[in-house]
C-alpha cells in the first residue's frame, strides 16, 4: 500500500517520524498521568458516598442488565454526575414505588430520574431538568385508536403504580379513581393490556415501545403522536430540605455537561451512530494532526485542571444565587397560592369550577355547605345536575350562558345532596380555549333561601295592608243633616242616625257614652222634675 502521498519521505524520513511520534506520545501520557494524579488526589480529599434506588425495569433510562447491575441512561449519568464531585455512589434496583419511599422516609440520599410536578414539589426537591420524555396511549390493535386524554373516560386505563402517568390523571381528574388500573411496573401494564386487562395503556413512548419488542407483544399497537397535555422533565430528586446536596449536584450536572460527558452518554442511549469506514490512508494522512492536537488538548486539560475550582467555586455562587431566587420566587409563589386559598376557603359565598362534562373540578368550603356537603372534596367531580330540582333546567341555563358568555344574578332552583329544596342565585363565566371551544365555566353561588322567604312574607303583608286599607272608607263633601234630630240624608234619600251612616261609610263603630255637659243638663233636669213632683 502506497502512503507517500500523505507523508513525504524527502520532508520527514520514516525514522524521523516514528521518533518524533514516540515523543509527542510520551509527552501526552506524562501530562495525562500528571492531570489524573492530581484529580485522584483532590478527588481523595473530598470524598463522600451517596446511596439511590433506580428502577429495575425502566429501559433505557433504568434496568437491570444481564450481569445483574444496575445499569442504563441515568445510571450513567448520576455516576458521571457523583464523579465529577469527587464523590462515590452506591446503586441499588428495585421498583419505583420502594425507591419514591425510600427517598420519602430519608433512607437513600437521591434519585437520578424523577418527572417534576407540582404535587411532588411539596416532598422533594428538583434540579434543573436533564431530559424530557413524552407519553403516549398503547391500545390493541383493531380497537379504535384514542387521540389523546379526552378519549378517556369512559376507559379502563392501566399505569405504573405511583408513576408521573398516575399522578397526572388522579390530580387532573380525567378518569373516574374506579378505571385508573394500576401495574407495578411499565412490563405488566403492556401485558395486562394484551390479555384485554385494560383499554388503554399510558406510559412513556420509547419505553413503551422497547418493552413491547422485547416481550413480543404483537398485538398492541401506539399513537403516532405523543401526548400533548403534558410530558415528562426528568430531574436529579432529593428529599425536600436537602437543599445543599441538590446545590452540589446541580454543579455536578453543570460540569458534566460543560465537559461533553452529558452528550456521550446521550448518544450512547438514544442516538444513532454512523458508520465510519476510515481507511489506512486516511489514518496515516491526519495521524501528526490528531497527536498535535491531542497534546494540546492534554496541555489545556492540565490548564483547565488547576482552573476549575476557581470556575466551580464562581459557577457554584451563580447557582446558590440562582437558587436563592428560585426560593424567593417559591416563596412568593407559595403567598400567593396561601392568600388565594385563603381567600377561596373564608368567602361566605360558594365559588366553584365546573368543566365541558359538567362535573365540579374545584369548589370552596361555603359552596360545599350550601348544598349539604361538610368537605369540597365530596362534590369534586360529581355531576352538577345532581343538584339542579328540574336537571331539565340547566340545558336552557347553559344555552343563555354560551350565547352570552356571562350571566349575572341568575335565579337557579337546587337541591342539596340530601333532597331539600333550595334558592341559588348565580353569577357565572364560560371558560374557553384559544379557538373558543366550550371547556367549562366558573362563577359564585348564593343561597338565598332565606332571602326569598322573607320578600315572601312582605309581599303577603304588603298585599294585606293594601286590601285592608281598601275596606277602609272616607268621608267627604257636604252631608245634610237635620238641626233637631241629627238625622244624616244619605244619597238615596233615606234618613238615618248618625251613627248608623258613619258605620255603614266608614266601617266606624261607636261606644255609647255621655260628655259632662249633657250629663250636668240631665242632672239639672232631673231636678227640676223632683221640684215639680
């Protein structure tokens, strides 16, 4: 094979080469030797060992390869991560509800793969997402195909036991708590599902699918596109309060990614290699050009090496800065989420949260009491036409509603849970996607029970006092009355007493008495008679 095409002899004599090829080798294994020597030396000096859990049967991310060890993407990686630290790790398998306890209870230090959410903030801590997984739905074949969430309620949906998958849906209420079937790991779900155990399967795509080629499962099928409503941050957990080893693996995970080492062991588990066919030519061609650059390399990995703790020592102020106001932020955030809370719960009126399907989603403490319920958690999603008198009514109710997009002061006829008849007023607003779709309302309740009742009673009295006044008659005009007998004519001619007229016109009535001047004239009278006599 002729190779002077790429190494000219008249320039560098074969001799020549060979010498200056052993130098420039042994020059980059001195320094390599030199800059390992240090790092194992600092590495000794601060070493500590941490314990994790990792799931035995979570492929590619987590499993258990045939040698018996622990092994997979975030094996790598928390080992890469730990390594970096001049730490050591211990890594045990087991399922993932025995690792999230482990953790929970404080009886191992971390776990290299947890999805974020809300829920799990309030027990662990997260570091910066290192990779995103995205779900989809597993079905048999011939059956039809669901296009995401909203094709469930009505099916049997098999998760992980305590997965991200099963968290989700028990949080967001999309299924009934009855239909959610859960497997103790992503391998029994699938072969649940193949035995007709289940409609649906929810779990993360590309494990999913590895796990069905390697079971043979022929007869399960997936949907083409992944689950939109949510998706999977994988994190470094650590239990909450921890915050000081989560600050260390942060750097860690920093560092590692700094140095390419995040990338290599990506690609080693999700990327695809290309085949290189690189001939003897080839290599011959750039062999001074590789070892010149790779002795530079050394020189600058022997640089960077007495730099970095200056580097880490600046990048790790940037992250505690970074996590302090990622603190503050949470701290804010969890005010916010109290004083609204608060705000929701101590309202005398109910305020409530209904979705497309008409079933409550959320409800505060005095809507629960209006209609007979001790706890808003009994009426969360509960069906509100329950608790219409006439469920016919509320088609009309949310027609005017949809039209208008608001109603205010709405006159409803409920019922509480254990029958009794009651008077709601409501205010209300439609909730509605960015193309308009229907997705639900929200509003404020008021029981005005007690209010009608008395409008009631004063409308009966008002109406009372006006018929009674009606019988009431006046008098007026000129009345003709006789000057000796005190007769009154009346319209028709016809003289009567007075007192008979009065009675008869006004609804009078009269006691008989006598004054003190007809009583002096009768005495005087009566004397007069007896001087007679």
């Amino acid at each position: 094979m002729r190779i002077s095409g790429y190494i000219h002899s008249d320039l560098l004599p074969a001799r020549r080469l060979y010498g200056a090829l052993l130098c420039l080798l042994i020059v980059c294994l001195s320094l390599s030797f030199t800059v390992a020597s240090q790092a194992a030396a600092e590495e000794k000096a601060g070493k500590r060992s941490v314990k994790t859990i990792v799931v035995d049967d979570y492929y590619p991310y987590t499993f258990v390869n045939e040698q018996g060890q622990p092994d997979g993407y975030s094996v790598d990686l928390i080992r890469a991560v730990v390594r970096s630290l001049g730490m050591e790790i211990d890594i045990r398998a087991g399922s993932w509800e025995s690792a999230r306890r482990a953790l929970s209870q404080g009886e191992i230090d971390l776990l290299p793969m947890m999805a974020y959410s809300e829920e799990r903030a309030r027990s662990f801590e997260f570091s910066v997402p290192h990779t995103v997984a995205h779900d989809a739905l597993f079905f048999q074949k011939g059956q039809r195909r669901p296009e995401g969430l909203q094709d469930l309620k009505d099916k049997r949906v098999l998760v992980m036991k305590y997965d991200a998958a099963y968290d989700y849906l028990r949080s967001q209420a999309i299924i009934p708590e009855a239909n959610l079937v859960t497997a103790e790991n992503l391998p029994e779900a699938l072969r649940s599902l193949a035995l007709g155990k289940g409609d649906v399967a929810l779990m993360p795509k590309l494990v999913g699918l590895l796990h069905m080629k390697r079971l043979d499962l022929n007869n399960l099928d997936a949907s083409p596109v992944g689950i939109e409503d949510y998706e999977r941050p994988f994190s470094i957990a650590v239990r909450k309060g921890n915050a000081g080893l989560l600050s260390h693996l942060s750097e860690g995970l920093s560092v590692v990614r700094a140095t390419g080492e995040y990338d290599r062991i990506y690609k080693k588990w999700f990327g695809f290699a290309e085949a290189r066919t690189d001939t003897l030519n080839r290599v011959l061609k750039y062999i001074l050009v590789v070892m010149t650059v790779f002795l530079g390399l050394t020189i600058a990995a022997f640089v960077w090496t007495l730099s970095l703790k200056k580097q880490v020592r600046l990048r790790t102020k940037e992250l505690e800065q970074e996590v302090a106001e990622r603190r503050k932020t949470e701290e804010a955030l969890r005010r916010s989420e109290e004083k609204y809370r608060n705000l929701f719960d101590s309202t005398v009126d109910g305020v409530y949260q209904v979705d497309a399907l008409g079933r409550f989603t959320h409800i505060n403490r005095a809507g629960a009491r209006i209609f007979g319920h001790a706890n808003p958690e009994e009426m969360i999603g509960n069906e509100v036409v329950q608790y219409w008198r006439d469920p016919a009514a509320r088609e009309p109710y949310i027609a005017e509603l949809k039209d208008r997009k608001s109603v205010s002061a709405y006159h409803l006829q409920g019922k509480k849970k254990d029958g009794e008849p009651i008077e709601l007023e409501s205010s209300s607003r439609v909730i509605e996607d960015s193309s308009g779709n229907y997705l639900g309302l929200n509003g404020i309740l008021r029981d005005v029970t007690e209010r009608m009742r008395y409008e009631a009673e004063r409308e009966k009295l008002v109406l009372e006092l006006k018929e009674a006044l009606a019988e009431v008659r006046t008098l007026s005009g000129m009345l003709p009355i006789c000057a000796s007998c005190k007769k009154i004519r009346d319209d028709k001619g016809y003289w009567s007493q007075i007192e008979d007229y009065i009675t008869k016109h006004s609804g009078a009535f009269f006691s008989h008495g006598i004054c003190p001047d007809c009583f002096d004239k009768q005495i005087r009278d009566l004397e007069k008679m007896r001087k007679r006599e």
